[in-house]
C-alpha cells in the first residue's frame, strides 16, 4: 500500500492517506479529489508518498516540528 502525505487545502492540517481518490480531512472534515497524476494540479497536494504507515507518520512528525521551528 502507498500511504500519501497531504495537506488540506482548507485549513492546512497535515495527513497520510492510503486512498488514491478522494482524502477527508480529519481536522475540518472537508473532502477533496485528489490529483495522483500532477504534484501541483488543481487537487490536493501532495508532498511525500511512502510505502509505509510509520514512514509517512515520521514525516509528518518532521515536517511539523520544521514548520513550528521557524
Ligand atoms: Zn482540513
């Protein structure tokens, strides 16, 4: 299973999903299509994708801390 990192694009939360459709934020609850095929298409962008769970949890844990360090 490929695990995606995302971001929602309503209120930025950062999530895995293994879904290649459609991801639901857990923070807002919103749902957006996701766009595998384009980095930076219309649909939700994603950052990293990881062939495990604790790989893509990892990143995120890193991504944050980055993101609060600046
Ligand atoms: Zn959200």
């Amino acid at each position: 299973m490929r695990y995606r990192i995302v971001q929602c694009p309503n209120c930025g939360n950062l999530q895995s999903t293994s879904s290649t459709a459609v991801f639901k934020c857990f923070r807002c609850n919103k749902s957006k299509k996701l766009n595998p095929k384009s980095k930076f298409g219309l649909g939700v962008k994603v950052l990293a994708a990881f062939d495990e769970s604790a790989q893509a949890a990892k990143f995120i844990q890193e991504y944050t801390r980055l993101l609060h360090s600046k």
